[in-house]
C-alpha cells in the first residue's frame, strides 16, 4: 500500500534526522507547507518547506530524507544572504550542486534530475561560490557564441569589445605616457568636473534626458571622502578598552622601585607601584565558504592591525558555522596558522564560546563579509566592531560599531 503525502514527510524528517542528528532543531523547526501544482520542494528564507503534494507521492522514503536535509543545507549554510548581487538562479544550481555532492558522500538517495559536478564536467569538493564561478563562466561562453554568430560580418560593430575603459581590455591594447593617455590624477580632476556639471545641470534644469544612474554616480563622486577605516578602527579599539599606550595605574600588589629609599618596617609607609593594565581583546575572523582569500587576508591583516592599537595579546577565533580555532597570539605568525573553516556562516558559536570564557574579553572585533548570522545580543560588558571587508549586506543587528573595509579594485 503506498505511503500517504503525511506520513512521507514523517519519514524524510526522522531520516533526515538520523543521518545528520547535529541539524534535528533545524529539521524539526521546518514548516510544511502545500502548494499544489509547484512540481518540486523548496525551502523559503522563513523556513516555509514548500511542497508539490502530487510530486511528493512519487517519491520514496529513502528520497525523502535526501530531500529533507537537502533543503535544510540551504539554510545552514545561509545560502540566502551568501548570494548577494549574483544571478539568483546560477547561484541557486551552484548550491545544490555543492550539497549534493557532499549528501553523496553520506550514502543519501536523490530522486532523478539532482544536479552533480560531473553532469557540468566540475570537479567535486568546491565551494558554492567556485561551482558558481564555473556555471557564470559556461553562461558567458554561450553568450560570446551569439555574439559570434552576430558578428561573423567583418564591418560587423564588434559590441562587447569595448576596451578596458569598459572593463575589457584589448588585444595588444596601447597605453602609457607616449600615447597620450591620461594620468590618474587627470583621470579623477576629470570625473570631479564632469560630476560637478552634472549636479548643476540637475539644479538648474531637472534630471530631464540625464541617463539612468548618473545623478546618482554624480552625487557619490562629489559627496566628502570618508575617513580612511584603519584610522576608524585603531581609535575604536583604543576607545573600547579605555587605555592608552602607556597608560598606568597604582598597584598595591606590587612594591615600588622607591620604597627602598623611604625603608622597610613598622611607621614607614607602603608605596604603591605603577601598573600598566593589560586590556583583553578578541578578534574573531569569519572562514566560512563565502569569504575568499582576498578577504581573508585582509582579516588577518586587521587582526595584526589589532594587535598593535593594544600592545598585547589578542584572543583570535576561527569560525565559519562553528569554531574550529581559539588561541592567545601576539604577532601575525601565530594568527595565519589559527586560520581553519570554509563551511557555513554563524557567529552564534564564537558570541557564545566568548560568553563562556573566564577572561572574558571586553572588545570583541569580528571581521566578516557581512553575509553571516549573528546572535540578538552580545554578552554583557563586551564592546562589539564589526569589521565589514567588501560586505554587501551588513549583519541585521542594532550593536556593534560598523567600520567598512573596501575590497581591492
């Protein structure tokens, strides 16, 4: 007798849970939803599992629990946010091509019509962001074969091969001082007249037949230069802690170079000695999947940064969807061997892992790409940075300072 729709969730839920026990809340948590005529499952950002009832009647209940923990990787490995501007459906394909191939690994039945490395001739083991670089890649290679075929006529205009002015270099394209190419500084003197012009054509005449978006370039090139962010973050840092360099304080715990002068013994006085207190900092770096090595260099490179607006050890922290790293540094050396993860996006371990600590640390700075999950509230007493590098979309919180750090063109 087949299986009715109720009791085929019921079993992909308990299998799901089964082969991967550390997701049950997930799991558990998800809601089941119907929408007739869908044809497939999927997951919404609000952990809706939506359903095709007649499609889910077709499947077994070995494919169920593949389906289960499928959509449940989504979420887990924040797929949601880590997308940002990319093309929604590519990058889509590059997600469940990375989950599948790691749920074949754990032996779990996908129904036909999965997607795997093989099927787009990809290696296995890479990152949603690589498999998505691969499928923009194949996307760009059809698109130049129209072009081609568009183009085949030599006093065809050869659209898309614009130069790198348009971010396309030319074959053998000229350049340097002997041509007549512009300087850098002319290049910026120009931008800062023309937006200049713009913003008085607006004022005086309307946006009329302006192209779309200019107004808008016109206002960010004129608008004041923001304050370098290294100069943002030492002085934050400095501020958190609430020392200086060479800031002291009086210790009764420790005797005065000067109390050999005054003696020792009944009626002579104790001197206090000076002490210099040593803040205690963390810097947690995000080694999740969406983070590249351009912006994980440059979180260790702030996190060395950290280590001099304190002038002492630092706590440094691994953490991708779980810590994988912990330990006191005091130069880079120490920092780049502590670097461990690429798998999913939450803070929500590192913000507890802090909470649990003895010498709680009283600044807490968390370099990220934005696109991770974060706790409602940091622990009581703990100042929070968080360290943007090239962040599209800031972590959704209300605390912490926020000092942005601009990718390199």
């Amino acid at each position: 007798m087949a299986m009715s729709v109720f009791d085929l969730l019921a079993a992909g839920r308990l299998i799901a849970s089964k082969k991967a026990p550390y997701f049950r809340a997930l799991i558990q948590a998800l809601v089941p939803y119907a929408v007739p005529g869908l044809g497939t499952i999927g997951i919404t950002k609000h952990m809706l599992l939506v359903y095709d009832p007649e499609w889910i009647a077709q499947r077994t209940q070995e494919e169920m629990g593949a389906l289960y923990w499928h959509e449940v990787m989504h979420k887990v490995l924040d797929h949601h946010n880590r997308r940002g501007d990319k093309n929604p459906y590519l990058y889509n394909v590059a997600g469940d091509i990375f989950i599948n191939d790691q749920g074949r690994n754990m032996q779990l039945m996908f129904p036909k019509g999965g997607m795997f490395p093989e099927l787009f001739g990809f290696p296995k083991n890479l990152s949603t962001e690589e498999y998505y670089a691969l499928l923009y890649k194949k996307a760009e290679e059809q698109i130049k074969e129209i072009i081609d075929e568009l183009q085949k006529d030599p006093n065809a205009w050869k659209s898309g091969q614009c130069g790198s002015g348009a971010g396309n270099p030319m074959e053998n394209e000229p350049d340097g001082p002997e041509t007549g190419a512009r300087s850098e500084s002319e290049l910026q003197q120009l931008r800062q007249r023309v937006a200049e012009a713009v913003k008085q054509h607006v004022q005086s005449k309307g946006r009329g037949d302006l192209p779309l978006g200019i107004d808008r370039w016109a206002d960010e090139v004129t608008k004041p230069p923001k304050v370098p962010w290294q100069t943002i973050l030492g002085r934050v840092v400095r501020q958190a802690v609430a020392f200086r360099p060479g800031a002291v304080d009086y210790s009764y715990s420790r005797i005065s170079r000067r109390q050999g002068g005054i003696g020792f013994g009944p009626g002579r006085p104790i001197v206090p000695a000076f002490v210099r207190p040593v803040p205690r900092v963390a810097f947690v770096l995000d080694t999740s999947g969406s983070m590249g090595q351009d912006q994980l260099a440059a979180g260790i490179a702030e996190a060395t940064g950290v280590l001099k607006a304190t002038g002492a050890e630092i706590t440094f922290m691994s953490c991708d969807y779980a810590v994988h790293a912990v330990g006191k540094v005091t130069n880079p050396a120490e920092l780049a061997k502590l670097v461990k993860g690429g798998g999913g996006s939450s803070f929500v371990p590192a913000f507890e892992h802090l909470a649990k600590m003895r010498d709680r640390p009283q600044l807490a700075v968390f370099a990220t790409d934005g696109a991770i999950l974060v706790p409602p509230q940091p622990p009581k007493g703990m100042r929070v940075i968080w360290l943007l590098i090239g962040a599209s979309t800031p972590p959704t919180t209300e605390y912490g300072d926020r000092i942005e750090v601009e990718e390199a063109a």
